[in-house]
C-alpha cells in the first residue's frame, strides 16, 4: 500500500479520535449545499447532475473536520454515482489553512478511495486554493492536480476560475479549465455559471478537446457561511460525465 496513503488515512484516524474526545465542544464554523447540471455543448445529452453538501466542524480556533457527501446522475451512463470524504484542517491564521483527505467515489458497485493533500489562502473579498490528490482502484491508479481561486467584485457579483490536470494509468490524461461567474442572492445563497473546455489524451492516440457549460446555486451555512475548502471528488475532473 502507498506510504502516503497510510499516512494519510492514520493521519485523519488520529485526528478524528483526539477531536472526537472534545466533541462537545465542536461548533458547525460552515457548510454548503450545493446543486449543479453540467454537459457538453455540442451535445447535452451527455449531462450530469450534482448534489452534494457539505459541514466543517471547529474545535477551537485551528483544528477542524470538513465532510462531504455528493451525489452525481450521470444521464449518458444511466447511473448513479456517489461520493463521500473528509478533510483534517489546520489553521495556520485567520486567512491561511492547510489539510489532508481521504474519500471514496462509488459507481456502479465499483469504489475508487482517493487521498491527498490542500492549502487555502483567503485575501480581502476573494482567495485561492490548490490540491493534489491520488486515486486507486483494484491496482489502476491516477494523479490529480487542481488550482481554483475568485473573488467578488462588487453588487453580489462575482468571478473565478480553475485548472485541474490529472494523469492515469494507460497513459489517459485530462485537463479542465473554467472560468466562473456568479451572482449572489443575499447573504448565504447564490447561482452561478461556468463554461470551459475539457481536454483528453491517450499516449500514442491524439488527444481531443470538447466546450462544457454548468449552472448551479449554493446554499451556505454556519457561523462562517461557507467552508474552508471544496468538496473533493474524482468526479469533479469530469463534466456531463
């Protein structure tokens, strides 16, 4: 097994035991509930459908647990596929965190575990963030490397956009790139569009690029009305898939 990935999975098992035993004095800092259809362009009969929510859990001013649970309809596949991890936070400031996950992403009775680690800036009105995550399944494995980051400019509206890039066994690779705009409805909620291209390549074989579009509107929740870092997914790499 990857040194790594027991070092991740013992990590937050410790983590989860020393903040459990100070459970009553956990306090919901955030959450989302978010609901999102992707597809592509020229043909949107491949679409997904996203469900997913997601509450942090503060135990003092910098430790934290962030869980999330997703489910995504994929239309094209005519299946359901579900996801859940957590993230052990650690707030080095007020504007500075850094975490490791573990999750698993289930599809047609098949699981994926995936594990990894992020870092979180916030400045003023907007922020960035970055992970780097690993994916296994009955001996394939994949690398998956993202960057997001935005900010709100003014009137509820605002702008952002990411890059995720991941490698897999086969010599598939795959490149997402969308840029984002929102607007907000009041203080906790708001709706957001985002279009972008996705990009594949199998060593040997050429690669193609297809245009995807999403909308979707989120929910925010707890004392900080959002959350510390996004939900992680293996299924977030693709669209309308």
């Amino acid at each position: 097994m990857n040194i790594v990935k027991v070092l991740t999975k013992r990590g937050l098992a410790v983590i989860s035991v020393v903040l459990l035993s100070s459970a009553a004095q956990a306090e919901v800092t955030g959450g989302q509930i978010k609901l999102s259809q992707s597809g592509f362009t020229d043909d949107m009969s491949i679409a997904k459908t996203n469900l997913s929510g997601s509450v942090e859990l503060g135990f003092g001013s910098q430790f934290g647990v962030q869980l999330d649970l997703g489910v995504n309809m994929l239309n094209f596949a005519d299946e359901t596929a579900t996801n859940l991890a957590a993230h052990g936070i650690y707030k080095l400031s007020d504007s500075t965190a850094v975490g490791a996950f573990y999750g698993i992403d289930q599809l047609a009775g098949e699981t994926n575990d995936f594990y990894g680690v992020e870092a979180a800036q916030n400045f003023g009105t907007g922020g960035v963030q970055g992970y780097l995550a690993r994916g296994e399944d009955n001996g394939a494995s994949g690398t998956v490397i993202g960057i997001s980051g935005g900010a709100v400019m003014g009137n509820g509206f605002g702008i952002g956009a990411s890059l995720d890039h991941g490698t897999f066994d086969g010599g598939l690779s795959l490149t997402r790139f969308g840029v984002r705009g929102s607007l907000g409805l009041g203080e906790r909620s708001k709706m957001f569009a985002e279009v972008g291209t996705l990009n594949g390549a199998i060593s040997g074989l050429g690669s193609d690029s297809e245009t995807y579009a999403k909308i979707g509107a989120t929910y925010n929740f707890g004392a900080n009305s959002g959350l510390t870092f996004g939900d992680r997914s293996l299924f977030n790499l693709l669209p309308g898939l």
